[in-house]
C-alpha cells in the first residue's frame, strides 16, 4: 500500500491530465514505462528487517500478498489523482468494494447504500453482510435527504455511495455525502474516472474504483483501487492481507499504462456520448434518455458542479420494450453486447434480460431497469460510426 511521495511538494501544480502522465513513476527508476516486478517474495537480508517488513503497510520489497513494487507505483499513481494520502490496489472492483466493506465493518452494525447500484455489489449488500450480521438499509441515489435520514446514531458505521450509479446515470450529492457526521463515507466512483470527479474534495472519506474499466481502459487487466486517508487504508491493509485480493503486478503496469492516456479517451468517449445522447433524445422510437451531459438529465445541475466531464456512457428507453431491448443489442454490428464499460469497443447491454435477468419487478423498478432499458458504453472509434451503427439497429426496429 502506498502513501503519496512526499518529495512531489516541490513540484508546479499541474492539472489533472498532466499528472496522469506523470503520476507512479518511482524516483529511483530510470525506465519510464513501469518496471514488472513479477516476484511474489523477496530476500530479506536480516530477521529484523524481515519482521519490520512483515509489520509494515509500506513493504513492497516482503511477500507480493502484503505489497509490490510495480504495484505501489499504481496505487501512488491512484492517491495522486484523487488528492488521498494513501492508496491500495486489488485483484478487481469487487476485491476493493468487499476489502472496505468486511475491512471495516462488523457484526451489529449498519449500513447505509442506494438501490442503484453494481449488480455485485448490490449482492454483497443483500445477501453477504445479513450473513455476517450486519444490516443494511438501502435508499434513493438522487435524494440528498435520504442518507442522512437513514443514519442509525451509533450504529451507522459507513454511507456507500456509486455515483454516477449503474445504469441510470444517477448522481450522488457529493458535498451532501461529505457533511454527514459520523459514518465513513465511500463513493464507488468507477464511471467518473479519478479525472472527471475527486469525492475526496467533497470531505468524503474513501473512493472506490474497479480499474478493470476505464482506468485500465482496454479491457486486458482486471484491477480494483481504494484510496482515502493513511489511516483508514491502514485498517484496510490489514484485512486486505488476509483477503488475498491483491493486484497482480501485470494488472498493475498495465493500470499505469491506462491511467498515461486517460484523459485523451475519455475526452473522445465523452465527445461522442454527448453527441449520440442527443441524437437520441430527438428520436421518437427512443424515451427517457440519461446522460449527465444533457440538460434534461434531472441532475444535470449537480453534474455540472462536481464533475469535471460528463463521461462515456449513456442510457435510454426503446419504446418497444422488452422485445425491442433484446433484438436492439442483436442488431448493432459494431457495437458488441458485453458486460463491461470505459474500453476502446463500444459496448451495449440490455439489462432486463441480461446482468439483471434474476431481479425482482419491483428491485427492477426501484434500480430503475424498465424492459426496454439499453446501456452504451461509448469507445474510441469513429463518433460517425458508432453512431450510424446505434440509428441502423435502431432502424431494424421499425416504427
Ligand atoms: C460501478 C462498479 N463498481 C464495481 C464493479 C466491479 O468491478 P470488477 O468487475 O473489476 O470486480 C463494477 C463492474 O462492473 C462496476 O461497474
């Protein structure tokens, strides 16, 4: 695990797309792409330094379960971009959502999270936590009033939050989030990216990325991070050595191969969501278009003022329902139906009778899932061409 480097105060205050050029490259390293440390232990060269190193949240140089070097320069990377005095990476998004949950909590105590969310998440929520007795109480994304009124004093020990939340593009007020007294607060920020949105700016406590999307960005390493303060992901360390869901060094470099070029993608994925989000409103065979972007979005306003870019994936209606979302996502030629997001291939799900295919009506209802509901994840080909693929499937409806 890893503390931002300190000898980094001297250096002009770059913005957000410089850093990530620049961020987790370690001083003592002439090699300017990331060095793959693929050891999974190290020589110790005294019993003393072995038991400091087996005792230390710093040691990258002990046992590659306990921390990496190719992997500490990520995490670096990740505490850098989201101004946190510490960082820890993990084998995926659900190894970080599952190393803060069960690290900090415990049996008696509450939880507080959104009916939109991650479908694993959401599993974790349902139907692990109740095993291991601890309650969870789940509310509307996109009502400031709502986390607050659900804080049980003295039980209530953690507020987890995703924002903008799978699949609707649902916001979480972040400034709200941050203010409320007692409870860590956690955002799941992976649609955001560290360069659209800082949580940790807004007083919340801990964010939360899986790197397996647009951070890693080419769907070739499954990565998770966690960043916030030294002394949460301490606490955090701990768990996450006996969770054993440690990053690998592979994903790791190629995590900080990502993060090098991720302002440029996202600018083409946001450029060409907001252009298709639009083309999209004005079609009558397509309702209820979301897109933080759009003025229509009901939180376009808070989307305005705490994101820095609006990001590449948008979500709508077909009027056609069920029937229409199924033959929808068959009928793009270019644009593949998978399940994940952020990656250079646009990508389009239907979740009614695919990821979400298992929930009830009414936990569809309140995720807002409609039968007719597509997801796109915008990739970085030719905005003309994404886009005559999605009117040509489209097309395939008829009227
Ligand atoms: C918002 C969000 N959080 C967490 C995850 C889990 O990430 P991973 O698949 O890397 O475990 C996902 C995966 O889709 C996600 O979309």
């Amino acid at each position: 695990m890893t503390d931002q480097h300190d000898d980094r105060d001297d250096q002009p205050d770059y913005r957000p797309d410089t850093t990530a050029i620049r961020a987790g490259r370690p001083d003592d390293q002439t090699a300017l792409a990331p060095v793959i440390w693929a050891s999974s232990t190290f020589v110790s060269n005294s019993v003393d330094e072995g038991r400091a190193m087996a005792t230390s949240t710093d040691a990258t140089r002990f046992y590659s379960r306990y921390g990496n070097p190719t992997v500490s320069a990520f995490e670096s990377a990740i505490a850098e971009l989201e101004g946190a005095e510490s960082a820890r990476a993990f084998a995926s998004g659900m190894g970080a959502v599952t190393g803060v949950v069960l690290g900090l909590c415990s049996t008696g105590d509450h939880i507080v999270t959104q009916h939109q969310l991650y479908a694993g998440t959401q599993m974790l929520f349902q139907a692990v936590c109740p095993r291991f007795g601890i309650d969870v109480t789940f509310v509307d994304a996109a009502d400031p009033d709502a986390w607050d009124a659900a804080v049980v004093p003295g039980r209530t020990t953690l507020l987890f939050a995703e924002s903008p939340a799978n699949p609707r593009l649902d916001l979480v007020d972040l400034d709200r989030l941050g203010s409320v007294r007692g409870p860590m607060t956690v955002v799941d920020s992976t649609f955001a990216t560290p360069l659209a949105q800082r949580p940790l700016d807004h007083g919340v406590d801990l964010v939360v990325h899986s790197a397996t999307k647009a951070i890693g960005g080419h769907n070739d390493a499954t990565l998770g991070a966690v960043a916030g303060s030294r002394e949460l992901l301490d606490w955090i360390w701990g768990f996450a050595v006996l969770q054993g869901a440690n990053a690998s060094p592979f994903d790791a470099a190629a995590g900080l191969r990502g993060i090098r070029t991720l302002g440029v993608r996202l600018d083409r994925q946001c450029a060409t969501a907001a252009r298709l989000a639009e083309l999209l409103e004005a079609d009558a065979r397509v309702k209820d278009v979301r897109y933080p972007g759009l003025a229509s979005h009901p939180q376009h306003e808070l989307a305005v003022r705490q994101m820095r870019r609006f990001g590449g994936l948008l979500t709508f209606d077909l009027v056609g329902g069920l029937d229409a979302g199924a033959r929808f996502v068959e009928s793009t030629r270019l644009c593949q139906l998978a399940t994940s997001l952020g990656g250079p291939e646009t990508l389009v799900t239907h979740p009614a009778s695919t990821t979400h295919v298992n929930l009830l009506p009414d936990e569809l209802a309140a995720a807002g899932i409609g039968p007719g509901t597509v997801r796109i994840s915008v990739g970085l080909e030719d905005p003309d061409d994404v886009i005559a693929d999605v009117f040509a499937a489209l097309d395939t409806l008829g009227d």
